[in-house]
C-alpha cells in the first residue's frame, strides 16, 4: 500500500500496476478497461499515459500512468465496501502529493525564474485591489458619495441611484439616508453643511458621509454584485 501515487513530470500520477494490486485485480482487467475508456474518452490523452514498467524479474510490462481525473475515471467501476475504503486512501494520496506538488522548491534555474515571473504576475494583480483597500482603510474620516463614486467610475447621481437600485439607501427630501436595516450599524454620519442658495441666501442642509466601516461594507456589497473600483477592473 507505499506510494499509492507518485510525481511524475510534476504531476501526481497512479500505474495501472498500482491500481491493479490496490483494488486486488488482474493487471490485464485493468488493461481492458483503460483501453476501453480510451474509445469513449476524447482527453484520453490527458488522463492516461501508457508506458513500461520493469517487472520483479526485470522484464518491461505494458502499464499506464494516470492522474486524478484517469484514476477517478476508471475507479469508478470498482464497487464494493471495500472498493470504497481503497479509493478513499487513494483520494488522500492524492491530495497530499499535489500538496507536496504546489509547495516544490525549483530545482533549476530556468524553474526558478519561471517560479518569480509566476509570482511577479500574481502580485501585479493583487496590488490594485491592496492599493485601494489600503487607502480606504488608512482614511480614518468621513467620506463623501461623490469621492467614492469617483472611484467606481460613476458620477454623483448615478452611484446614488445605483445604491438606491440595490436597497441601501433612500431620499427624504434632498438627502440620501440608509435603510432601516443598515442605520445602526455605523456606516454613515449625518451632518450639516452651509451652502448658498439661487438667491444668494445662506441656507443649511443635511448630508451624509460614510465611514470607514461603511465603506468597506460598500466594497464588500458592491463587490458580491460584480461592482469593482476602477483599480480592480481590468485592462
């Protein structure tokens, strides 16, 4: 029962020799139904990888190699109580030698390089979301609408009317509140603001802001919905 799965060309890979002492069947059974699969199965190629493998006495034997998917595939077939108990023990042999797989140290220079490049990619994409999220935190005040909608993309009157669209908040008079539901939970902050009417006269109106809180319950919302800041979306 030792190496239930190998690596292969770094990939978690099973031999039909092993599958066929496993599951206590006749090598050339196991022969029979991967050629079988193979008339039904158009990635064939991809799951199974026929080779072979020196006997107890030395001797080549025809087998087949096969990853996960091939060897889900075939086990499919094996019935039984304990079929099952083997195939359980094959899936965690599997598990824990893709995981040895994902966490490999490049043994040559060129893997090495590839490794960084890998990397390199996946940060480029992760920094705009960290960017934003980073300086949405860092601003410990308040927040206008107009400032975060800028970030969507959006003009003042068309994020108000998205939010309004999707049951955060709603107009009394000339000033946006939140809904019930989202009034206590620290979003948003109410307060006056002078400003100067048609008229010429100073009048007073209330505005809200949101927090630091809220914003990142706006992030977090508009993000579930496919809503992203500019930074986020791509190219």
């Amino acid at each position: 029962m030792n190496d239930l799965v190998i690596m292969k060309n770094k990939q978690a890979v099973t031999s039909s020799l092993q599958v066929a002492e496993v599951f206590e069947k006749n090598h050339r059974d196991v022969l029979k139904a991967i050629t079988n699969l193979k008339k039904d199965v158009r990635n064939f190629a991809q799951m199974f990888s026929e080779t072979n493998i020196p006997d107890s006495y030395g001797r080549n034997r025809r087998a087949f190699y096969m990853n996960r998917d091939g060897f889900t595939l075939l086990a499919m077939g094996f019935t039984g109580d304990k079929a099952l108990q083997f195939k359980l023990q094959y899936i965690k042999a599997f598990n824990e030698m893709e995981q040895q797989v994902k966490f490999q140290v490049p043994s040559t220079l060129p893997e090495a390089l590839r490794l960084a490049a890998d990397q390199a990619e996946k940060i480029s994409v992760l920094q705009p979301k960290a960017d934003y999220t980073d300086s949405m935190l860092a601003n410990k005040g308040l927040e206008t609408i107009s400032m975060i909608a800028k970030n969507y993309g959006y003009s003042t009157r068309e994020f108000n009317k998205l939010l309004h669209g999707l049951g955060i908040q709603y107009k009394q008079g000339k000033t946006w509140l939140l809904y019930a539901k989202y009034q206590d939970e620290g979003y948003t902050h109410v307060e006056p603001y002078e400003y100067t009417n048609s008229d010429g006269i100073k009048q007073v109106r209330n505005t809200m802001k949101w927090t630091q809180v809220g914003q990142k319950f706006l992030y977090d919302f508009l993000k579930s919905k496919g809503i992203m800041p500019l930074v986020e979306q791509p190219a």
